[in-house]
C-alpha cells in the first residue's frame, strides 16, 4: 500500500437542517487496501459510499479519489472521470431486464469505452468464468436466482476496469443460501488486489477479508482499526453494544 486513492477531509452531508447524515468524516483508503465499514441502520454508511462516485452531493468539506476533487459545487467532468475509474455494486441488481446477461455486461464497454462488440463479449465471457456464471450468459436475469444475478452486477462493473469497487450493503437483498456465493467472488477480487470499500453486515466477511474497519454512527465515524482489534477488544462503548447486538 502506497498513497491513498480516496481521501475525505471535514466531509459534511445534511438531509435536514439539524441532523447530519456525515459529520465531519476524514478518512483515507489506500490503493489495494480493503475497507469495510459498518454500523447500524441510519448511521450514514451507505450515504458516505455514494459521496465517493458523486452520487451524494456533499455540503461542506472535500474527497480526492484517484486525485480528482468533488467538494460541494459538484464538477460534473470530475464526476464522470471517478466514474469511468471507479465501479459500484448496488443492494439492488439493477440488470436491465429486456438484455441478455452478455447484453447486460458489454453495454457500456461498447457505448462508453468504444470496445468492438467482439472485444466486449470476450471480456465479458471471461468475467462470468471468474464469477462462476458463464454458462448463463444468454440467459435474461429474470431466469436467474438473486445471488447469480449479483454477480452479473459484480462482473458488469468490472467490465470497464475500474480501479476501485464500492459495495453498497451487496447481499442485503439476498436469500441466506445465495449470500456465500456473492461474498466469495468478493474475497475473489480482493485476493487479486482490489481496492475495495464494503459497506455491510457480513461479519465473517470483514473478519476475514477486510484490512480495516470503520464503524459509523450517527453520521460520524466512531473507530477504525484492524478486524481482529475491532471484533476482540473494540475501544468505544458504542462500538461494544453495536457488537453485543450483532453477535
């Protein structure tokens, strides 16, 4: 790990006059460095994944990712240029469900990146090998179970290289018997060096896969340490009955 490729500084995010969604978060994530953040419902963990590709317009403050700034006046060329180099997956699958699965895949390489079809379909071929899904690559996601489809999401941002990943809660809307799959392509990505920051409540996940944790609550970050110090002797009292309660 060498600099940070996401940099926040005082980062303010308000939904209504008196209560923060994020107040005053500075944090850093390196480049390869796999970020888990948790805490509970309404603590701001999903509105702080969205500042980082330009989906949440902050109020005050500033982010770098990959060296381009958003700050509150919401560059439009910035944001784009973060999302053409940083991928996303949803708690919802969000596959356009009139395309095949390859269709699903090589649309924006084509329309975006100006790929040949050929050379899309390659790519995408080879994603769903890595997912373990190639063989339901002309199938409609419709014809798919809910962890399949996730990974077609997963393989899909992965089809225009991006540097970074940001998972958004990505097996909350799974079956428990279709969460294993999707969390293994996961650690897949992370063992091949990733960068990667994971917003969920998978705790085995973070244990094993996460570099740091980071708990939110309240709009404000609480800890960040290493998973064997948060999970076996966490420092803040809120931290502790967040655990007490998962456990």
């Amino acid at each position: 790990m060498t600099c940070p490729v996401i940099k926040t500084a005082n980062l303010v995010k308000s939904y209504e006059q008196d209560k923060k969604a994020l107040d005053t978060i500075n944090l850093e994530v390196e480049k390869g460095e796999v970020l888990v953040v948790m805490g509970p419902s309404g603590s701001g963990k999903s509105t702080l994944i969205r500042t980082f590709n330009g989906l949440e317009i902050i109020d005050a403050g500033n982010i770098e990712v990959l060296g381009i700034t958003l700050d509150c006046n919401h560059n439009e060329l910035n944001v784009r240029e973060i999302r053409r180099r940083v991928g996303m997956v949803f708690q919802q699958f969000n596959l356009f469900p009139h395309l095949s699965i390859l269709e699903n895949i090589t649309l924006a390489p084509i329309q975006v990146q100006r790929k040949s079809p050929t050379e899309a379909q390659e790519k995408a071929i080879e994603l769903l090998r890595q997912m373990g899904i190639a063989e339901q690559a002309k199938k409609y996601p419709n014809q798919l179970s809910g962890g399949q489809q996730q990974r077609v999401a997963i393989a899909r941002a992965l089809a225009l290289d991006p540097e970074i990943m940001l998972f958004d809660e990505p097996t909350s809307a799974l079956d428990p018997e279709r969460v294993k799959e999707v969390l293994d392509a996961m650690r897949s990505l992370a063992e091949k060096g990733m960068t990667m920051v994971v917003v969920t409540h998978e705790i085995n996940f973070a244990k094993e896969v996460a570099d740091r944790v980071l708990f939110m609550d309240e709009g404000k970050v609480v800890e960040t340490s290493t998973p064997q110090s948060f999970f076996n002797n966490a420092k803040e009292e809120r931290s502790k009955r967040f655990l007490n309660q998962m456990m």
